[in-house]
C-alpha cells in the first residue's frame, strides 16, 4: 500500500514551538494528549522537550491514518490554529453554512473551534474521500 504524506514534518515543528499548548499533537491526530499538553503546559515542558524526538513518528503514523486529497491538511490547520474563529477552515472544506455561522459567532463561542481542534484530521479526511469517491 502506497503511503501519502498527508502531514508535514516541517509544519508539525513549526506547531511544536507551540507544542506546549499541544498544537503537534491535535495536528497529528491525537486530541487526548492534546489537550492533556493543553492544560499542563506540555507536561510540565518535559513531554514537550521529549516531543521534538517525537514528531517523525507521529508524522508517519498520521500519514497512514489519514486520507490524502484535495483538502490539504497543512492548509486546514494553519487556518484553524490562526483564524478558527472566523471560520474560514471549515469554508476551506467546502462547509460554506457552518463557516458562515462560525463567522457570526466567534467559532459557536469558541466551543465550535475546540471540537474542530479535536475532529478537523477526521473531517478532511472524510471531505477527501468524498471527493474522491463521489
């Protein structure tokens, strides 16, 4: 089976400088820890040190779980790290109605950024398969 790379390494590093609020690990599909880093600081700062040897197995082990297409995962996280609010990621998948409501609302209250933060791997890689398969 041919493996896509769906994730970059460069881009999970740039997230990583960040990776103390666990921005690599939502990006590389992994919420829970995610937002464990979230709350504690990256573990305290020492996960988050750890997580610089960490990155290229996270990155290959989301470029086998998710699917490769038109949506580009790289571009989808940039636009929800850096303007989750305003919706502009889920209009970038095509999701014109929710993009516009979270236009209206800040993100649902930024309730709707933080479920995205959790599903966003998941919804591109559902939006590709559609694309690919009708």
């Amino acid at each position: 089976m041919d493996r896509t790379d769906t994730h970059s390494k460069l881009f999970g590093y740039l997230l990583w400088i960040f990776g103390f609020l666990g921005s690599h690990r939502f990006y590389y599909g992994k919420p829970i820890t995610g937002t464990i880093w979230f709350f504690t600081l990256g573990l305290f700062f020492i996960g988050w040190i750890i997580d610089l040897f960490l990155i290229p197995a996270m990155d290959r082990e989301a470029d086998l779980r998710f699917r490769d297409g038109e949506v580009s995962y790289n571009i989808g996280w940039l636009l929800l790290t850096f303007t989750g609010v305003f919706g502009l990621h889920r209009m970038y998948q095509g999701k014109w109605i929710t993009g516009i409501i979270y236009l209206l609302t800040g993100g649902l209250f930024l309730l709707g950024v933080l479920y995205d933060f959790w599903t966003l791997n998941d919804q591109i890689s559902e939006r590709n398969k559609e694309r690919r398969f009708g």
